[in-house]
C-alpha cells in the first residue's frame, strides 16, 4: 500500500505501567495521530522473540509481516 505513513521509532512501556492499560491509550494515541495527519497506513517493528509485543499487536489486529529483514551499516 502506497501512501502517506507515519513510522514509530520505538514503543516500549515498563511493565509496571501496563497494568493501567497505558500501552493501549499509547498505542490509539499514535493511531489517532497518523489519522490527523491523514496518512493512509503505520509502521514499526517488532522482535520475534518478544511476545508479549506480539500478543499486544496481535490483540489490535495488527498485520505483522514476517519477510522483510532489516539491514544496517556501522562506520567507525
């Protein structure tokens, strides 16, 4: 899908704040945001080992695409 996206650097919340289901609000805040920007789509990433990431994402009906690989460069 083509089109104006707003990308999430890093989404991370202590786990003694997840209790509040401030996760959640977070997460519809950055939601509500990229539609205020009237983008058409979100991005970010998640590690495949860390589930409850995944279970969070999968809760909101996420599409979690497992065939992109992400590259990096060091310069010293």
């Amino acid at each position: 899908m083509e089109g104006r996206c707003l990308y999430l650097e890093d989404f991370y919340v202590k786990p003694e704040y997840r209790k509040n289901k401030l996760g959640q609000r977070l997460f519809e805040a950055y939601l509500d945001e990229a539609k205020a920007l009237c983008c058409n789509q979100v991005k970010w990433q998640v590690l495949d080992w860390n589930q409850i990431g995944v279970n969070f994402y999968a809760k909101n009906n996420v599409i979690i695409e497992k065939n992109w690989w992400n590259c990096k460069l060091y310069f010293n």
